[in-house]
C-alpha cells in the first residue's frame, strides 16, 4: 500500500514538474519580504507566507496539468516526451482534467484567503486574469516564436502578486524591474530547453526559436536575455535598498549565467539538463536566500 501511494505521488510529480517550483517560488518569497518591510512589524506574517506558497505551488500545478492536457499529442510525437504520464497511460485525461481543476480551486480559495483576513481585495480580483494568462502560455508556440518569454512572464507573475498580497500600496518599480528580470531569466534558459527538440518543432509547424532562428543564434538570444537580466538585477539594489549580501547574491548569478551559457553550444546539447535545471536552480535558491537575508539582516528598511 505504501509503495502504491508513494509510486501515485511519483507519477503526478513528474506530471506536474513539482521540482521546478524552484525557479519560481524565492523570487515570490523574496518580494514578499520587500513588501513586508511596508507592514507596522516589518515583515509579512505568516499566514501571508503561507497562503503564497499555497498559491504558489497550485497555480503552477494547474498550469503545467493544462499544458499537458493541451500538448497531448505533440507530445505523444516527441520521443523526448513520449515517456510523460498523461502520454504513457499512467495518468488518464479525465484525471488530469479533475486535477487541474482542484488546483483551480485551491488557487482561488488560497487568493480569497486574503480578502477574508486582511480585507485584501486584490488576489481575489486578479486570480482569474492570472489563471487565465499561466494557463494561454500553452498555446502561444503554434503562432509566436517569442513564447519563451511569455513563459517568462507568466512565471513572473509570482513576485508581483506576492507583493500585492502582502501590501499592495507600496507596489512599485522595484516589483516591475524585479518581474522584468525574471521574464528575462526564464525565458533565456527556455530557449536553451527548446535547443533540444528544434527538428520536432520543425516538423510540426511549432515556433519555438531555435527552429525558427537556428540554434546558434537562439542561444546569442538566450545571452542577451541573461546579460539583461543581471542588469536589472543590479538596477533593483538601489530601487530597493538592498545592500552587501544581496549584492554578492547578485555576482553570483551573474558566474551562475554566465556558466549555463558556456554549458550549451550549438554544435553539443548535452549538457542541457545540467544547465536547465542544476544551474537555474542554484539561481534561484542563492538569489532569493541571499535577498531575504540581507532584507532581514543587512537593509530592513
């Protein structure tokens, strides 16, 4: 019975890529704590925390369950892909779809969360509007080869509603430079993801931008969009009053970066993963730890 559960458990893991939560939720964590210092105590509370992450992890679940309902059968052609759950049989469409569904749900009850203890209006009012664009991401490779970037954006979604769930009077530059930094991080490693199945997207008339451009000259794209992405990174320092250990936060992703971008060549993919996942993850994890710490320790306001 154990073995069954756990196996169950496994299977919508990988359904729903749980572990990618990663690249999201610090920077979502960490503009809650930028707009925590606003609240009379200085940090958000913890039933705001809380309800984030609840937010957080069904709303990307319902995203990634949409995606892979909508891309069945793109993906039933990729042998790349071939082996996911909805394609393999372990999880069927009927499923997939109560699932997604319950994580729309979750997601809309967690947002009413804040109108009901904190008379916070805004979760509720834009939760559908939210849904609505993380879940159209889905269809944006059949008609634009910029879908990387809405990816991006969708995902960036997170720290500005973060901050708008924590204390959305003092939304600002800081949250829009912070959202523009993400777009540009996620949607560089995106096209990196996306060197992989270039003869795929070709043949089934899908735009990503390595088969739209060549891989060669995706990944210059992927540069620029990491090279921007450390810019504004190190714009926020002093739109927020970050200081030193949000800074060395800062350095380290832009080794971190720089690292991904020389893993992957035109000419040799396989160290994909590795800068896919590893590397974007200890991104995330270093950049957002780092942060908090020095709004807690260093600049808390």
């Amino acid at each position: 019975m154990m073995a069954a559960s756990r196996s169950t458990v496994l299977v919508w893991a990988e359904m729903i890529k749980f572990s990618h939560s990663v690249f999201a939720l610090p920077f979502a964590l960490m503009a809650a704590f930028l707009a925590g210092r606003e609240r009379a105590s200085g940090l958000p509370a913890a039933w705001q925390l809380t309800l984030i992450v609840v937010c957080m992890v069904a709303a990307r679940s319902a995203a990634m369950t949409f995606n892979r309902i909508v891309d069945a059968r793109i993906d039933a052609r990729n042998p790349r892909t071939a082996g996911r759950p909805l394609v393999a049989g372990s999880i069927n469409r009927f499923q997939a779809i109560l699932f997604f569904v319950a994580c729309c749900i979750v997601f809309v009850a967690a947002c009413a969360g804040f109108l009901v203890v904190d008379d916070n209006v805004w979760p509720i009012l834009l939760a559908g509007p939210v849904l609505a664009y993380i879940c159209g991401y889905s269809y944006t490779k059949r008609f634009t080869p910029w879908s990387h970037f809405v990816l991006g954006s969708a995902i960036a979604c997170s720290p500005v509603a973060a901050w708008l769930a924590i204390h959305p009077a003092s939304i600002g530059w800081p949250a829009i430079v912070l959202m523009a930094a993400v777009t540009c991080w996620i949607g560089g490693f995106d096209i990196i993801y996306a060197c992989q199945d270039v003869e795929i997207d070709r043949r089934h008339g899908l735009r990503s931008l390595p088969a739209r451009l060549g891989v060669a000259r995706a990944l210059w794209i992927t540069r620029g969009a990491h090279l921007a992405t450390v810019a504004m990174l190190a714009g926020l320092a002093p739109l927020a009053s970050l200081g030193w250990l949000y800074g060395i936060g800062v350095a380290t992703v832009a080794v971190l970066l720089l690292i991904e971008n020389r893993l992957v060549r035109a000419d040799d993919l396989s160290r994909v993963n590795v800068a896919f996942f590893t590397v974007n993850g200890v991104v995330s994890l270093v950049l957002g730890g780092l942060a908090i710490a020095d709004i807690l320790v260093v600049s808390p306001g």
